[in-house]
C-alpha cells in the first residue's frame, strides 16, 4: 500500500522494516480518539474558512461512518495499515474522494498522535477513579460493620497493641483516597490540548486552538509546540499512580493472604474469589489476592521502561515515543481489572471475628496498656516499662497471657496492680481509651466514618 508520505522517497519500504516502523496492531485502540479529533479539527477549519462547510459535512459524515462501521465489525482494521491515523485517512479518502485529503491541512502526525494518547489517557484516568470510588465504598461498609472488630496490629510483623477491623482498613482507605488525588492532580496538568503544535513548530494556517480545545473538552491549549509533540509526562505520571495504586492493593493483598491461611483463619475467602489445587482436595488457594500481588511488577515495568524509553530523547518527536502505547496500554488494562476483581474479593470476604479477638488477647498486645496502668499508679515509665518486660516473660514460661494470671502472681512482680488491672487491660478497654482522631477507639472511629461518608456522598469536582 502507498504511504500518505510517500512522495519524499523513490522505492518502497522494505517489509521487515515496515512491519517493525508500523503502529497499527495495537495503537488501533486510539480510532475513537482519532476520529473525535479529527471532527474537531475539520470543525475549526471551517470555521477559519480553510475549508468549506460542505467539504466539512463531508468529511465528519465520512469519519462517523468509519468509526460506526468498524465498530458494526463491517470494517477491519488491518496491518496493510501503518497506523490508526493512515487507516482513518485512507478509508476517509477512498469513500468522500479528494474532500478526504484536506483533513490533514494545519495537522501532524506528531500534534495527531499526541492528542490521540492525551485524550485516551485522560478516559482512562477518569475510569480509574470511578473504580477506586467503588473499592472505598466497599471499604466504607466493611468498616461500618466491624467497629468493635477486635484483632492484632502489628509492627514488623508482630503482633503489637490490639485495633479493630475497621481502624485497619481505615488504614487503606486513606491510601486509596490519596490514588484519587493524584490521579485529579495528572487531570490537572495534562489537560491542555496539544493539536495544532504541528511536526514540531506550528503551521502558517489560521488556525483557532482554543476553539479546538473547547470543542475537545480541554482547558485550553499547550504553549510550546515543540512540547506539545514530546511531552509524555503525563503518561509517565499516570503509570507512576498507576504503580503505586498497584503498591497499595499488593500490600492489602499481602496481608489477605496470611489472613487466610491456617496459621491465622481471620478471613474466609469467598469461593468465586478462590481455587483449589489439582492434587490436594483440602486447599482453598487465594489465587486472585496472588495474582493481584504478581501483576503489580508488570505495571511497575510499564513504568520503567517509560522513563527509560523518554530518558535520552533530543526535542521534539522522536520516534522512540511509539513505545508509549503498548505498556501503557497493558498497564491501564491491568490495574483496571485488579480493582475490579479486588473490590468484589472484599465485598464477599467473612471475617472469624473470634479468631480475630483471640490472637489479639495472646499476643501481648495489651502490654503496653499494662505499663500505662502502672504509670497511673505512679511507677515512672521506664520502671513500668521494666516490669511489664518481665511479666511478659513470666507469661512466656507458662504459656499464658497476661489478663489470665491472678492478681496474686501479677503483685509478685509489683505490687502497684489492683484489681482495676483486669478492666484496664481488656481488649476493649484498650481500643476504646484511644479517643484522639486518628484512633482506632470507637468513638474516634464514627468522626473519621463521618467525614469519608461526606467524602464519598460528595459529588467530587474532579473533572472540571
């Protein structure tokens, strides 16, 4: 097939070399941008009288018509094609005639492609929130329901002072809450529009990119041509939330998967989120927490290697640039799917609320309320600190927990305890004490629910 470029070159490109140049298998994803686009160009070229309206009419009925035939699977997108750009064009041409060759007049490849990646990200940064909006939902009933949840915190993985269910996965809603921000902060920078940049320096037309970037639903235009073909920032900073997104579910899945096995049984896997093994009938495998954890490295990859590809590149198009789409693409494709798949993980996941309780009460985790008993008492902290040191060993030597000794053995190690030191030490007493907002106490707890339900209630101005 002839290239729409080819008038500067005297033989056709080798194959090896075409295929290997040739964007078409997977920047095809890009035709709904294209085609939006290019009506909004067409649009402002009739509106600068550098075509007539009828030529317009022309072209957007030949452009629609594309886009709706592909889509009716009545038209293939095929790799005799470049590119999504060339198919567009060479179909617009092939059924409107010469009217189909001035769609092109004041545009680029470079300024095109730009602005096809730009709109495409920017969906698709929009989507992104939607779902993540759908998993604190989820985190938001979950928490509603288990404020007197009683398990373990830890610290390097041992167990600590007792919190509740609700307080820890408070703990990933502000995480998921902060993916949200930044995803409104790339919104923020990247949406400006970039076509009419040209190749790299403009054009001589008339052209009106803010009326193009109004009918295309951007704040305005970008302010340096050369820039506006090169800048892949947003990219990068769309896949650096999009890897920290990643962190964050990888984490939470971490900690899923020790809670389901049998060491710790504080949750029950719902058995559409779980498979068994081929050669063990007992196993209930968290295979998608697993695979959610696996998928983080990929979208990590995305990442580097955008940073590498944009690394060495001279202004302004490059060619390296090409390599934005498909690890992009992946990577959008990825992430969206595990919040998904993790949001209805959640949702369906019963928690041993008595396992739960019980580790908490076995691991000393109410030691700590054990020396600010004896502070209250007027034992200096670090002497109560001391002491309740050596009652834990006490217990560790008997297989017993502190709140099971007799008042008896606890004043053989001081005699400050009373029998006020039961109270103060149950699991309950310890969450609850803990009122400053930001505590897992139940009382701090229903402020900080206040204030996500008003969160999640809000119609959020994100998208201006």
């Amino acid at each position: 097939m002839a290239q729409l470029w080819g008038g500067r070159f005297t033989k056709e490109t080798d194959q090896l070399v075409y295929a290997f140049n040739a964007s078409i298998d997977f920047d095809q994803k890009l035709l709904h941008e294209d085609i939006a686009g290019s009506i909004a160009h067409v649009t402002m070229l009739a509106k600068q009288g550098i075509v007539t309206e009828a030529e317009r009419d022309s072209i957007i009925a030949g452009l629609k018509s594309i886009e709706k035939d592909v889509e009716a699977g009545e038209l293939a997108i095929t790799s005799q094609y470049e590119d999504i750009h060339s198919f567009v064009e060479a179909n617009l041409i092939e059924r409107i005639g010469d009217a189909g060759k001035k769609l092109h007049t004041g545009r680029s490849r470079n300024d095109q492609v730009a602005l096809d990646m730009r709109m495409y990200v920017r969906s698709h940064v929009k989507q992104t929130d939607i779902l993540l909006k759908e998993l604190l939902q989820v985190l938001y009933e979950k928490m509603e329901e288990n404020l007197d949840t009683y398990m373990p915190g830890f610290t390097h993985l041992q167990k600590a002072q007792p919190v509740t269910l609700a307080h820890h996965f408070g703990a990933y809603f502000e995480m998921f809450k902060r993916d949200r921000s930044r995803l409104h902060d790339i919104y923020e920078h990247m949406n400006y529009c970039p076509l009419g940049a040209g190749a790299l320096a403009g054009t001589t037309y008339p052209l009106d990119r803010e009326y193009t970037a109004k009918l295309l639903d951007f704040y305005g235009p970008t302010l340096n041509s050369m820039d506006s073909v090169s800048d892949r920032d947003y990219v990068i900073e769309y896949l650096s939330a999009l890897s920290t997104i990643m962190m964050h579910l990888s984490r939470f899945c971490e900690e899923i998967i020790l809670w389901n096995s049998d060491e710790y049984r504080f949750v029950e896997m719902d058995d559409a989120y779980s498979t068994g093994s081929s050669i063990m009938p007992q196993k209930k495998n968290p295979d998608i927490a697993e695979l959610i954890r696996g998928k983080t490295g990929r979208v990590y990859g995305a990442l580097m290697g955008l940073l590498t590809t944009m690394k060495g590149i001279p202004l302004a198009y490059n060619k390296d640039m090409q390599e934005d789409k498909e690890q992009t693409f992946d990577a959008i494709e990825t992430v969206e799917s595990c919040l998904t798949l993790f949001t209805g993980m959640v949702s369906t996941m019963k928690f041993r609320k008595d396992v739960m309780a019980k580790s908490a009460m076995n691991g000393f985790t109410n030691a700590t309320d054990a020396a600010d008993y004896l502070v209250g008492k007027g034992v200096p902290f670090r002497d109560a600190h001391s002491i309740v040191g050596r009652l834990v060993l006490y217990c560790i030597d008997r297989n017993t927990s502190i709140d099971a000794l007799s008042l008896d053995e606890l004043r053989s190690i001081s005699d400050k305890f009373g029998d006020d030191i039961y109270d103060a030490i149950s699991l309950k007493t310890c969450v609850e004490k803990r009122l400053t907002i930001g505590a897992p106490g139940s009382g701090a707890m229903k402020q900080v629910l206040d204030i996500y339900k008003a969160y999640l209630n809000r119609e959020e101005q994100l998208w201006k």
